[in-house]
C-alpha cells in the first residue's frame, strides 16, 4: 500500500506544473490529503486477505515514510517497523516492494533485459534546483493561504461557536467540570493515597506507546465502545481523530497494542506484548 500526503496544498500545484504528479499517481503516490495522516496512522487500511496473510503467518511487515516518527505500530498497526526515508527513497522502496534490497547496489527493475538502478533515475541537484526554481513560487503560496487569514470574511460571519453534538464521536462536551453545584471532578482538589501502578515500562517508551495516535483497531477498549455507538468498523478511524471525544480517549491509555507491560506476564515469565495493564492487589490483567 502506498499514499502521499502532502504537507502543504501548494504541493498539489508546483507538482502539477512540474510535471511529476501524473508520474507519480502512475506508481501509487497520488495525493490523498494534506497535513498529518500517514505518520500518524491515517494512511488508510490494509487489504484484509494481505492483513490476514500478516497475522496468521506473523510476517515482519514494515513501512517506509517521510514523515516525522516512526513509532512501533504507529503507521499501521500490523507494522512492526518503519523506516524513515526522504521521499524519492520511499518512492524507491515503493518500487523494489522489499526493505530487504540494496537501495545502491540492486537494480529496481529491468528495460530490455537490462538493469535499472536507483542511479539511473534519481534526478541531479542541478535538475532539482532548475525544477524547483521553475514551479516553486511565493505566489502560489500567497493564492492557497492568505484567503484563510482573511479577516473581513470571518468577522462578517456568523458566531464561530457551535452547539454540542451528542452524537459526535469526535468532539464531546467532557463532564469533568460539571455537576449540579457547577464543579466537576476537576474542579476540585483531591489528595492521592494508596496509588498502584497500572504498568512498568521498559526503556524507549514514546508518547504513542502511552496514548497511541494510530488506527483503532477491532477489538480494542475504544473499538467496542464506537461500536456500541453504532459506529462501523470501517469508520472507527484512529485515536488522534478522536481526541476531542473524551469517551473514546480515555481508552487510548496503554492502548497500542506494541506495548511490553513488565507486569503482565506469560506463562514462561516473560513478558506479554499488548494493550495490557494489571490491576493490584488482586492481579487481574484487563
């Protein structure tokens, strides 16, 4: 599976003029949003017979991406690894369809019976620049941004307030501040006794390992509760889209299922991966 998002809508542009959007459509990377998506889960799913094919043959899948983290599970839960890359080498990976390849000694594939390398097509800094100089301009940027800070639009419009949504999944009024004397239960102090830890972490933990961004996968805490809102499977979405839900994001905590919780166990002693946590005194892992 392939994507392009672009961080900025002037891409779509100076890569039209430059000619390569066709070219790289052709090889799976046209455009499918803007903004955050791939690296943060939001790529899109797998095939299921290929995401069937991965777990029951526990296959190393990977992923190879440009963004800005390559977190365990983060792009796709069934991806145990992810590699960054700039983007030519990822169209290149793409190309190869293994990580398993030497990027400068391999060929990418074969013309006439001849091989293709990776130095055969990949442009030079001169070519780069002459592209960039020719297709790259303030302009372009001045036509897709300033309509959005137009202030004399805004302040024509409407109050920029909405009411609540009871049926959101996305953006939920959270209760914490209300109740009947109008505090809720952060509105008030509280002093903590007998705490007990939910997990022990290894080193290496990330803030995705914690609170995960990626996609909800079925099955999970925040999955079953979608589900009882009458969301379908094909619409849970990920944990970052959810954010503003706090019914779906307080079961994103130790939701990513690449966790190594020290104090749930297997039978042999060692450590059991997952979205797990153990509950004291009495032991029980949920």
């Amino acid at each position: 599976m392939s994507s392009f998002a672009s961080g900025s809508k002037v891409a779509k542009i100076y890569l039209n003029e430059a000619g390569l959007l066709p070219e790289l459509e052709k090889l799976g990377f046209g455009i499918v949003g803007f903004a955050c998506t791939t690296c943060n889960g939001m790529s899109g799913a797998l095939d299921p017979k290929i995401e069937q094919e991965i777990m029951e043959r526990d296959l190393y899948a990977t992923a190879v991406l440009s963004g800005n983290r390559n977190f365990d599970g983060c792009i796709h839960p069934q991806a145990k690894q992810a590699f960054l890359a700039s983007p030519p080498l990822v169209v290149a990976y793409a190309i190869a369809g293994t990580i398993r390849f030497d990027i400068e000694n391999d060929p990418l594939g074969y013309h006439n019976g001849e091989p293709i390398y990776l130095k055969d097509i990949y442009p030079s800094d001169d070519e780069i620049d002459d592209i960039v100089a020719k297709c790259v301009r303030p302009e372009q940027f001045r036509e897709i941004y300033i309509p959005m800070f137009d202030l004399d639009k805004s302040q024509k419009a409407n109050s920029p307030l909405y009411d609540w949504r009871e049926q959101s999944t996305y953006i939920r009024r959270p209760p914490y501040w209300d109740n009947e004397q109008g505090e809720g239960a952060l509105a008030r102090s509280y002093e903590l006794k007998n705490l007990r830890p939910l997990a022990i972490l290894p080193d290496n933990i990330t803030t995705d390992h914690l609170s995960p961004s990626n996609a909800i996968v079925k099955n999970s805490a925040a999955s079953e509760c979608l589900a009882k809102m009458g969301v379908p499977e094909e619409d849970f979405n990920s944990y970052a889209t959810h954010r503003g839900d706090h019914l779906t994001a307080q079961r994103a905590t130790l939701a990513n299922p690449k966790l190594f919780n020290e104090m749930v166990r297997n039978a042999d002693g060692t450590v059991k991966q997952g979205s797990l946590a153990r509950i004291e005194p009495d032991g029980t892992v949920v």
